[in-house]
C-alpha cells in the first residue's frame, strides 16, 4: 500500500505549566500548522506561550510568549500558517495548569 502524500491531523493537548513538546513531524514529512487555538476553560485569566523548536540546534523561537488568554475565551497562537520540517517540534505551555487547552490543524505533507 502506498503511503499517501498528504495527512490532514487533529492535535489537542491540555497545557501545564511545563515547556513540553505538544507535535513533532515524522521523518520524511514537512508538516503545516494551518490553525493553532488556544482555550481558556476556567473564568480566570492565564498566560500561553508557543512557540517551535529545533532540537538538532536546541533553538527554540517563541510565536508569542506569556499572552493572556482571558476567562472563558480563546485565541489564535499563529496568524497564518507554520510550516515545521522534518523532526522539527512545535512546544507550548501554560502559565496555570488545568487552564489552558491546544487544538491544532496539521497537514503532514510526504517530502519528495
């Protein structure tokens, strides 16, 4: 069977107040974050940070960092799309535990 070219995912992840790696793309693909929300479910505010990481250079370049997310809202973390490659990762926390929830698009695109 033949590997297809292109994988539409769904990521969701609650954020802690670690710096964790929330995707990684597999080798041979170049994945494309095509949206990437953040959603406050307690009626407290707390602060996000996302950012992607490069762990071959341990570079690490936030997209926003400490951003509050108001109570009971959500955000947008990118305003467009992030293209991550191969074995690059895309990493987020949250400010308070339990507060904060991930949902991203991804598409894996096979590297020619």
């Amino acid at each position: 069977m033949a590997t297809p070219l292109n994988v539409f995912k769904t990521v969701t992840n609650e954020l802690t107040a670690s710096n964790e790696i929330v995707y990684t793309v597999p080798v041979g693909n170049t994945g494309i974050v095509l949206m990437a929300q953040v959603a406050n479910v307690t009626s407290t505010a707390a602060d996000v940070t996302f950012s992607h990481y490069d762990p071959t250079t341990t570079t690490e370049t936030e997209l926003i960092k400490e951003f509050e997310v108001p109570g009971n809202d959500a955000v947008s973390v990118i305003t467009g799309k992030l293209v991550v490659e191969e074995g690059k990762s895309v990493k987020a926390y949250a400010s308070t535990g339990s507060a904060l929830k991930l949902t991203m698009s991804v598409l894996e695109s096979l590297n020619a």
